[in-house]
C-alpha cells in the first residue's frame, strides 16, 4: 500500500515536532506539527512562570515605596529631558540577562500653574486677556516697574494694564532751498499709563508635582501698532530653569532609591534593540 505525498509530509512533521516538543523551557510551550508554530501554555498553569508587568506613577513617593516593597537588585535610567525615569527590576546582567519585563516608570505631571504660565510664554495677550491672568495670580506675582528690580503693587499694575493709553503723534519737516526743497515725516507712538507701565512681573509656583517652588521672571514686550494694545510675555532664562528643574528630579529619585540595590543611571536604556 502506497502513501501520497501528503500524508508522508504529516508523518515527517509529526515526527519532529514530537523531538522539539522534548527541549526544555521555563514556560510552558508546544510546538504544533503544522508549520510548527510554537504555542505557549503559560496561560493554563495555575500562575505565571515568572513575574511580568510595569507599575506606572507621577509620584516619587510612590516610586520609592514601591522600590522598597520589591527589594531587589535593579537598574534605573533617569530622562532629565521628559522628566520621567524607568526602574527595570529583571534586568540581570550581560552573564545571565534577565527579560526586562517587570519595571517601575515615573513621568513628573506639570501643575496648573506652570501649564498657565508656558501658554503666555512668546504668545499676544491682549488687555483684557494679560489683566485677567495676573488677577487669577495676584498671590502667585510680583509685578515689576521698571526691569527686576523696581516693583509696584498689583493693584497699580492691574490698573495701568486697564487704563493703558495710547497715543500718537506726527512730525512733519520742511526745507526749502533756492533750487531744491525735501519733506519728511516721522510717526512715534507712545504708551502711558497712570500708575506707570508695567515692564514685567515675577510669577512663583511649583511647576511639577513633589518639586520645590521656582520664581519665573517674566518680561513683557508692548506691541502698539495696532488699533488696540498687545503684549509679548517672554519667560526669562526658561532653559535654564528647566535644566535646575530637571537636576532637581534626578536628585529627588537617587534619594528615593537610596538604600536600595538600584543603579540609577542617566540617559534611556533600549530593551529591545533590533537585531
């Protein structure tokens, strides 16, 4: 009796996959005759074959709490630039290289005052707009006159932005000569305020959730070529702010790890880099 080819083919994969299917590993898994695709059973023990899953905060407390609760030798990779960091808990070593599958991630969550305060930063506001945003504030801001150093009350801030007048005016030159004659004209507009202008104010907050509180000095450009007034707040020396904001949240997770067998490290690390 003679077989068909096919049938021949299923006796040479059931034959192999019956030799694969001996190799040994820590999860469950078979290997099934047709293509022999591989089929993990994990799912039907009655646990994992090991520990899996990321633990996700915008606290720094709760990253410290749940570091100590694991206590075990893990490496921590800190982004000063998203303000966020990563704890890999199974991340072995180049010997015996753990999965990577079990890790802690934090991500700072700005406050609503920050957020308030980058939407002005290089943005038009008018009047009503800017008059509004230090009143919501006025606790949080120190208005200034003239530059930092000289301030005003924000009561007296708040009425020169209100009551800002502008004005303009023409000058017109002639001259005349016994064989030419030349004109020109020159236009200057000019703001004024009854209390005086308000060259920009200081704006104190804390600007992520478990930071410290940071002073923002914030300078005001008035636009006056249009029918009605405009300003320009520019944050003064953002970057380096950021950068002061970011050594702060390194420090604050080396201190919350300390004690504990965790590396911390500066940068990102790829788990799955391509082959």
């Amino acid at each position: 009796m003679s077989m068909d080819a096919t049938a021949i083919t299923k006796i040479q994969e059931t034959a192999v996959a019956e030799v694969l299917n001996k190799v040994k590993t820590d999860t469950p898994a078979v290997i099934a005759p047709e293509n022999f695709q591989v089929i993990d059973l994990e799912h039907l023990q009655a646990g994992r074959s090991y520990f899996r899953g990321t633990f996700t905060t915008e606290s720094i407390k709760s990253l410290e709490e749940y570091c100590t609760q694991q206590a075990m030798d893990a490496e921590c990779y800190v982004s000063r630039e998203n303000m966020s960091a990563e704890v890999i808990f199974d991340i072995g070593d180049t010997v015996d290289p753990g999965h990577c599958m079990h890790k802690a991630k934090i991500a700072l969550r700005k406050t609503a005052d920050f957020k308030e305060l980058l939407k002005l930063n290089g943005n038009r506001i008018g009047q009503q707009g800017l008059a509004e945003f230090l009143e919501d504030f006025r606790d949080q801001i120190v208005a200034h006159k003239d530059g930092e150093d000289e301030t005003m009350d924000i009561r007296k801030a708040l009425a020169s932005i209100r009551n800002l007048k502008i004005t303009a005016s023409v000058d017109d030159e002639h001259t005349t000569e016994e064989f030419s004659a030349s004109s020109s004209r020159m236009a200057s507009v000019k703001a004024t305020a009854t209390h005086g202008n308000v060259a920009g104010f200081s704006f104190t907050c804390t600007p992520y959730h478990e930071l410290l509180e940071y002073t923002f000095y914030v300078r005001l450009s008035l636009l006056t070529g249009r029918e009605k007034p405009e300003w320009i707040p520019r944050i003064v020396q953002l970057e380096k702010r950021e950068q002061e904001m970011s050594e702060e949240f390194q420090q604050s997770v080396r201190d919350a790890v300390d004690g504990q067998p965790i590396d911390v490290f500066l940068g990102e690390f790829n788990a799955n880099p391509p082959r």
